[in-house]
C-alpha cells in the first residue's frame, strides 16, 4: 500500500471508538521501532499498535511498516507473543464498495501438507484469497479489526490442522 493509505489508515486506528478491542499504540524511535523483532528492526514504521480483545483473550501486533525498504507499506499483523507474523498484507484493490486489503493464504511449510492446509482456509473462508474492507471511520474500525482477528485466527489454524488429524501424505 502506499505511504498515504498506511497513514490514513492508522488514523483510523487511533481514532477508534471500539469497545471490543483495547488499543495501544508503540512508542516509535526515528519512525522506527526499536527491539520489538529481528524482521522488523532498521524498518520504517508509520504506526505499531497492540491491539487486544478481551473478550476473546486475544491479542496482536498490527505494524504499518515499509517491510521490504522500497515504500511499498504492509500491514503486518504479529502474532501476541512476536513468534511469527499471521499476515503480511500489502495489496489494496478497488471494488464498488470501497478499498479493500487483498491476502491470500499460501502455506509454505515442507511437509507436503499444504494442500490440506489449503483446503481447511479454503472452507472456513470460502476461498484461500480474502478481502477486507478498509474502514471509511473511526466507526467501521470495529468491524475492520474483528476481520482481521478472524483472518488470523483461521490462518493459525489452517497452518496447525495437519498436526491435529493423523493425516498421511
């Protein structure tokens, strides 16, 4: 996405009126944001934000950061505990109803399971390519993040659904 729509879009963020999720946004030094991970050091960032939900007791990392250094801006979603990334999301489409966030789902484990991997997101999400609308408000943020929360989750799960079956190969 561009530098614009990153910026854009942590202003949405931080202007939230949500009352499911708790938003807390990082402290940056230089635009950068110091010690949080290995990838994400030397990086640009225009925003960096915890964001839990309390109800569900759970909890992410959402980075607006120029993730290869060539101002292309991602949304990159960190898992709570900084162990892995759940989303790397820069593609931004245009439909009638507005910009959405374009990702696609693509397991890239070595274990020659990942078209089972692909199966099961393809059948919680109706395909392994999703699309989010990008909130318009300071309202539509609610709605925005409970997707995302979903998308992580369901890419979570995909990724662990061949260890929770005896599934042969």
């Amino acid at each position: 996405m561009e530098k614009e729509q990153a910026i854009l879009l942590a202003s949405q963020i931080e202007n939230s009126t949500s009352g499911a999720y708790e938003i807390n946004k990082l402290t940056l030094s230089d635009g950068m944001l110091p010690k949080f991970h290995q990838w994400t050091n030397g990086k640009k960032i225009i925003a960096a934000y915890e964001i839990l939900r309390p109800e569900g007791d759970t909890g992410y990392y959402f980075l607006l950061i120029d993730w290869h250094r060539n101002d292309n801006y991602y949304l990159v979603i960190y898992a709570h505990d900084k162990s892995t990334t759940c989303a790397e999301i820069r593609q931004i489409q245009e439909f009638d109803e507005g910009p959405h966030l374009v990702w696609s789902y693509k397991p890239f484990k070595r274990d020659g399971k990942n078209d089972v991997r692909k199966a099961y997101f393809k059948q919680m999400f109706g395909s392994t390519t999703v699309q989010i609308k990008l909130p318009t408000s300071s309202h539509s943020v609610e709605e925005f993040l409970t997707k995302l929360f979903r998308l992580c989750q369901n890419r979570l799960r995909a990724d662990k659904i061949v260890d929770l079956f005896d599934i042969e190969h």
